[in-house]
C-alpha cells in the first residue's frame, strides 16, 4: 500500500478542491469530491483492517477507534468551536438559536440525519445556509467508521477470505440498491444518510481486498478521469444525487486506485507535483475550513461574494488549514499518548463542544431592533406564515391533493381562486382580507416550491417532481369544476431550468402559456401576479444585525407575460430605485424570499386598485 501513497494524495487533493470551488460556486458539480473522499476511505480502512485480521487472527477494536479518534477528532473540534464563537459574534442574534442547534448536532456525530429532518437541502441551500452543514459528510464517514470494523470482525470469523469479499459485495450492492430507491422517493435523506452512502465506501473496500486487480491500460485511466471532469462540469444541483448518478464518481475513483502505478506519465507527474503532496496533506483541516470562510464572510456583508471575495476566503482557507494541520493535526496524532488521555480528551471536546453550542441556543433573541425605528419588532411575529399553513389548506411535501377551504363570504355568488407555490400563498392575507371587505368567496389552491406554471422540474430536497404534476393536475381539474370568476396565479420565479430548455424566461414563458391554455373555458379571467422581487438575503436576521442599508439592494423578478394575460407587477409598490427592507413601517420579508404577513395586509387597498381595473370587483 505504501507505493500506492502519493497517488491517494494527489485524489484527496483532488477531492477537496473539488469541494471547494463548487462552494466558491466556480463549478456546478464539484460535490463529487465528497464521493471520491468516501472511496478513497473505504480503501484505506478497509486495507488496514484485513491487513490487522490476516497478520494477528483478529482485530483490536480499541486500537482502531482510538487511532480514529487521534486522526478526526482534535481539527474537527477546534474547527467547530472557532466557527461556533465566529458565528455567535458576526451572525445576527436571530440566528444563534438554529446556529447552537446545529453546534449540538454536530458534536454528537448524528448530525447528517438531523441535517435531513430539517430539510436543508446541501445542493440548494438558503439565504443564511448553516456555516457547520458540511459536517453532515464527517458524520457518515464516523458512523462507518464505528460499524464497519464489527462487520470485517464477524465476516473474518468464517475464516475464508473469499466470504469475508463475498459479504462485502453483498453489503455494497444492498447500500446501492436502496441509494437507488432512496434518491426517487426521498432525495434529501438519500444524499445525507449511511445506508445509503455505504456503498460509496463499500466500493473502495473491494478494491483494498483485490489487490490482485491491476488496472494496466492507461486509456482506462483517462476515461476515468474524463468522468470526473464530466460530473465536475454537467452535474449540478438538479441532478439526482447519490443514486444511479453517483457511479460515475464512484467508479472512476475506483478506476484510478487500481490502476496506481500505470497511471499516464501526465496524470502520475501531477500527482507526484509538491503543491499536490501538500495539499492533499492538509485535505482534512481544509474541507473543514473552506465553508465557513465562504459562508460568515457573507453572512457578515449581507450579500453574495464576488468573485475577487471568494478567492480571498479560498486563500485564508489553505492558510487556516496549513496551520491546523502543523500545530494541532499532526503533533497530536503522532503524539504517543495514553488510551486514557485520548479517551479524555476526546470527551472533554465533545462536552465543551456541546456546552457551547447549548450557551449559543440560549442567547438568541426574540425580537429585531432596526436602525431608525422606534418599536422593535416580534421575530415570531415577523416570521409567522400566513394562516393558510396552520389551517391545513396550504400543501406541503408528501401530498398531491388540495383541500377544499373556503374563506371570506362564503354565500358570495362570485368566487376568486388563488393558485400557485409558496409565493402565491405569500398573498393569502391580502386576498382574505379583501374577500371580507369585497363579499366573494375565496378558495386557496397552493403547494409549496409547485409552480402554477406548467414547468419541468427534477426532484431535488424534499420536492418530488411526480408529486408536484399530480397536484396541478388535480387543481386545474378542481378549477374546471368549480369555474369561479377569477383565477389569481402566481409563483417563485428562479426555479432552475432543466438542461436544454434555453433561456429562464423562454421556459418560463412556455409554462405561462401551457398553464393559460389549460385554465381556458374554466374561469372568465386570468390574473397573473409578477414574483415579488428576489431579495439575496434572509432580511429579518439582516436587519437585526443592524445592516439596514445593505438590506435594502435586491434582484427584481423578470416580468415577462404573455400579452394575453392579465398581470400585476408587485415590484412597484416595494421599490423604487432599490427595494427597501422596510415598506410601510413593516419589515417587508419574513425569510429571504416570501413577503411578511403585514406587508399582505399593508398592500390590500393596492391589490384592489389593480383588481378594479381590470374588472374584478
């Protein structure tokens, strides 16, 4: 194995960059990094493991952990409190409650499953993404790392090395199949979960326990590194990942560790280079600095980086990680230390860890201050969601049919129907308001991140796409029936276009069309509400920070409809030369993307103004 060295770290140094410039958002698909790392661990531990099985007829299990614990622990725990103390000084109070949660989640090692029970989606996270969300990849490998040493113990038992080979086929193969299955029916725990990740590691292991295998063409290593240059450059976050799609990766790196030491001179050399060495060296310390350097700064501005910002923080990326990496990572894992200092140490760590991640929870706050304003104002109270959700009318992930709610006048002859995603439900305020005020009926059909427009999209998260098709179908069949007057429609309009589709606006249009074209002889008029302007921040933790000014810059949606649909424009009653944070005395967004509650009511009379015109009340 030992030849075999500078090879596997040139593929971690590989990995990690990887992983970096697709967080420094350069490259779409560079989360397969994550995956080479996963067979590059598979390999190595499964190695040591069947080498400590045949040389002693048995496997020390305390030796093992404790060696893991020496190699993982001390950078992982020092990178986790220095992000959790960053996070509680440069984070708006707002967000320390999730902020220390997720501190807690990290240091009990269980953190890549609570990742998936809150829903947040690694391929598109939010306005604030958690600067601690790419521990959920260190989870795994941990939770690895405790199974599978017991797995080589009870397969090594049968005393044959062709069924020890044989169990971990069978284990690789299951962990695949269920990856598969995992990815269509829940994307978001298919991508963070163990059993469906094994696999990954599982592959390495078989190449560790065929060293017989040799890969000797060099045109083989080629298309293995044609594939991952393929994932880096076509993959991307609507790409249904792991599952089938995961080979690629997977099999490629499997590729190029078989085939150590016939790789192409070019590929060898690069390997070999002393930037390569030294990177893939110092890979662990910088996979756990990169993201948080990427994420507080941003979270700190209140933007997006640019360009020149995000190698910045690339470059203080390898500096931190240069450091980690000589004054904590190796003098204490090559420290000849007592079993019981490491056990310690290893608690003290976990302990304090959590201690701080609890004291994070506590100080955060329940109320925004904001510059220039007198009353401070509820964060419960901002970040409430309409009535709509605590109803039951509002459809969320796992359903596909609308219930029947109506509000208002419920003895009204004249029926309005609001139709959309999250972002029409966002108006489900004003046009209750204005059903009691005006005397119609309304009935809300709305399904979070499912566009009224008929437009394809990949499951990805907790969104499935044949669930979303199902409830439009559905809601275009409950309009027909009911054929009310109006039809309010309105939705997100940044939903990522599917591969081939060309422009955003030329895909959105066709969906305007499709949608009007099946809403045609079911209602006597159309109403089309233009997407509220696409803020690039989460704004209430924004203005608690007290960044009001940089709070206010925002993207406005494209309004392109067709002429044949009647529209509203809301941009022109939130901006003006820029979008304020702050419309009519309220703070105008409860999250980074739907307005608040208050500014639905506030804007009520200005809805009804555009309505009258065009005939509706």
């Amino acid at each position: 194995m030992n030849k075999r060295i500078s090879e596997i770290q040139g593929l971690r140094a590989l990995a990690t960059i990887l992983v970096i410039i697709f967080h420094a958002k350069f490259v779409g698909g560079g989360f397969i990094g994550v995956d080479i790392f996963y067979v590059i661990s598979g390999f190595l531990i499964s190695g040591l493991l069947f080498k400590e099985i045949s040389e002693t007829d048995g496997l020390r299990f305390g030796r093992f952990y404790l060696r893991r614990l020496k190699r993982l622990l001390p950078t992982s725990s020092f990178v986790l409190i220095v992000t959790a103390v960053a996070s509680w000084v440069l984070l708006s109070p707002t967000t320390r409650a999730s902020i220390g949660r997720d501190v807690i989640a990290v240091s009990t090692y269980i953190c890549n499953y609570l990742f998936a029970f809150w829903e947040n989606d690694y391929q598109n996270l939010g306005a604030i993404p958690s600067p601690l969300i790419h521990y959920w990849s260190l989870a795994v490998e941990e939770q690895f790392y405790l199974l599978w040493p017991a797995l080589f113990f009870l397969l090594s038992r049968l005393r044959n090395k062709q069924s020890l080979l044989f169990g971990v086929w069978i284990s690789t193969i299951a962990s695949f199949i269920y990856s598969v299955f995992l990815t269509q029916s829940a994307p978001i725990w298919a991508f963070y979960s163990l059993p469906t990740r094994a696999w990954e590691l599982g592959a390495g292991a078989l190449i560790a326990l065929t060293p017989k295998i040799h890969i000797k063409k060099p045109m083989l290593m080629w298309i293995a590194v044609l594939g991952l240059l393929f994932a880096t450059l076509c993959f991307n976050s609507s790409t249904a990942f792991p599952g089938v799609a995961a080979l690629v990766p997977v099999l490629a790196t499997m590729l190029l560790i078989a085939g150590v030491g016939h790789w192409p001179p070019i590929l060898r050399d690069a390997a070999h280079w002393p930037i390569s060495q030294w990177l893939g060296k110092i890979s662990y310390p910088l996979y756990l600095w990169h993201w948080p350097l990427l994420v507080l700064p941003a979270a700190y501005l209140g933007r997006p980086l640019h360009v020149f910002e995000r190698l910045l923080c690339i470059f203080a990326t390898v500096t931190a990680a240069d450091l980690t990496n000589r004054f904590i990572e190796d003098p204490l894992r090559l420290a000849k230390l007592k079993p019981l200092t490491v056990i310690s140490g290893a608690l003290l760590a976990t302990l304090l860890s959590t201690a701080l991640g609890v004291a994070i929870h506590l100080t955060g706050t329940s109320t925004i201050k904001v510059n220039g304003q007198k009353e401070s104002f509820s964060l419960a109270h901002v970040t409430r969601k309409p009535d709509v959700y605590s109803n039951g009318c509002h459809v969320n992930y796992g359903k596909s049919v609308s219930p029947s709610c109506e509000f208002g006048d419920l003895q009204a002859k004249k029926t309005i129907v609001l139709y959309g995603d999250s972002h029409a439900a966002q108006w489900f305020p004003t046009f209750e308001a204005l059903a009691k005020q005006e005397h119609f009926k309304l009935i809300s059909l709305t399904k979070s991140a499912c566009p009224s427009i008929e437009v394809a999209r990949r499951s990805r998260g907790p969104f499935n796409a044949k669930e979303c098709d199902t409830w439009r179908s559905n809601s275009l069949k409950r309009i027909a029936s009911i054929k009310p007057d109006s039809v309010i429609i309105s939705s997100f309009q940044w939903y990522a276009p599917e591969a081939g589709t060309g422009s955003r606006q030329e895909w959105w249009s066709k969906g305007q069309l499709k949608v009007l074209e099946k809403l045609t002889g079911s209602t006597q008029k159309i109403i089309y509400i233009s997407d509220t302007p696409h803020v690039l921040r989460d704004i209430p933790a924004c203005l608690a920070a007290g960044k009001t000014a940089a709070c206010n810059s925002s993207q406005p949606s494209f309004a392109n409809v067709p002429t044949s649909l009647l529209a509203i424009d809301p941009t022109q009653w939130l901006c003006n030369q820029k979008c304020d944070a702050i419309v009519n005395n309220v703070i105008a967004y409860r999250d980074g993307s739907h307005i608040s509650v208050d500014l639905a009511l506030s804007l009520a009379q200005r809805m009804k103004i555009d309505l009258q015109k065009f005939g509706m009340l």
